[in-house]
C-alpha cells in the first residue's frame, strides 16, 4: 500500500458555452456542462447508519440558462434583476445502490437601489430558488429577503447605515436524501434574521482633478503667425 498516492479518480470536465449581451443592458448565457468522475459528498446506508464519506460517485450533466439587465426604471429606482433556468441529472453506481436522479431549478434574484434627495438611499433585494439537487441531496424552495437604508450627512463625510437581513426568516434551508431503501431528512431551523447599524466618516479633504494645461504646438504657432500678417 502507498498512502501517498490517491485512491480517487481524476475528474473531467466538459463545458460549452454561448453568451450574448443586447445594448450593454441585458445579458444571457447558455452553458452545457458534463463531468466524469464526479467528486462528492456520498452518503451511503450501513444498518440503522448512514455513512458520510467523499468519493467518485458517477457523471453530472448540467443545462444551465440565465438572463440578467440593469434597468433604469427611474431617476431615483435601478432594478438589477437575474433569472436562472438550470436541469441538473446525476448518475452513478455503488454496491449498495444506483443513483439516478433529475431535476429542474429555477432561481429568481433582485436588487433594487433607490437613491433620494438630501442624501438618503435605499436597497432592496431578494431571492427565491425552487426545489433542486446537489448530488444525492435534495434541497426544498428558498428564499431570502434583505433591505437597507442609507444617509449622508456633513456634507457626506458621515455615512449611516441600516441593514434588516432575512426579514421573513424564511432562510431555513431543509431537503431529504435519495438513497435506495432509505428515507432520511434533514432541516435548520434558527433564526437568521439580523441588523446592523454601522456609522462611516471619511476624514481628509476630497481629491480634486486638475484640468490639464493647455500647450501650444507648432500648429498653433502658425496659425498665430498667419493671424499677424
């Protein structure tokens, strides 16, 4: 036995891509992705146990779609929206079980910045993303909504800020396990809501751009000439 050497496959990966952006305002992509040897967390039933180890478990095929725009929905509101369309299929065999497992993912984000008169602005932003997979593991919708509120004050050398994370306390993530002949769940449940209050002061004074001198050249001096005469 040489403890130096790996006992894992070597992963491969295969991936394809296409992209294209309409007026510097919206961007989409599709990616294709295949992988061979896939490396990753593999639970496996011993008994009453389920046995947690990394290994080679089999191939992944992935199709993913996403879109993207910055929108200026008014002087005061820009909406940064992203949408992902992504169907996911893992593969793979052991001695006490086969995997064979699909999906299909839909993640919806936004931010939307909101700047006010007299220095105040806001933030307001969120994401849902529906059931999807991770190898074995089964993950249930979730989502997250986040907001923050900002002001500047003397003459925007002081910036103070409030920021409310998970309003809803809706970040519990929760799923099950696809094993053969084995149902297994898991589940957080804590409260993941959180705000900060934080005050920023910029000391110094702001750093100016000096216009550039204006040279005359042999042109110029021509022309001065030629004005003379």
């Amino acid at each position: 036995m040489r403890p130096w050497e790996s006992v894992f496959k070597t992963i491969n990966c295969k991936c394809f891509e296409l992209s294209h952006t309409y007026k510097q305002v919206v961007s989409t992509s599709l990616n294709y992705t295949h992988t061979e040897n896939l490396f990753t967390a593999v639970f496996t039933p011993k008994g009453q146990a389920i046995v947690v180890s990394q290994d080679n478990y089999g191939r992944s095929n992935q199709l993913t779609f996403s879109a993207n725009a910055q929108l200026k929905l008014a002087k005061w509101w820009m909406a940064i929206p992203y949408l992902e369309l992504d169907y996911g299929h893992y593969t793979g065999n052991f001695p006490a079980q086969k995997i064979d497992i699909n999906a299909t993912t839909f993640l919806a984000n936004i931010t939307n910045q909101f700047t006010f008169k007299k220095g105040w602005s806001a933030e307001l932003s969120g994401f849902y993303r529906t059931k999807g997979i991770e190898g074995q593991i089964v993950v249930n919708p979730l989502g997250q909504l986040n907001a923050g509120l900002q002001k500047q004050l003397l003459k925007n050398k002081l910036t103070a800020k409030l920021n409310i994370r998970d309003i809803l306390n809706t970040m519990q993530p929760s799923g099950y396990l696809k094993i053969t002949n084995t149902d297994a769940s898991f589940s957080q449940q804590r409260d993941n809501r959180t705000i900060t209050i934080s005050l920023s002061y910029r000391f110094g004074k702001p750093i100016k751009r000096h216009s550039k001198r204006k040279t005359g050249g042999a042109g110029d001096e021509q022309n001065r000439i030629k004005g003379g005469n």
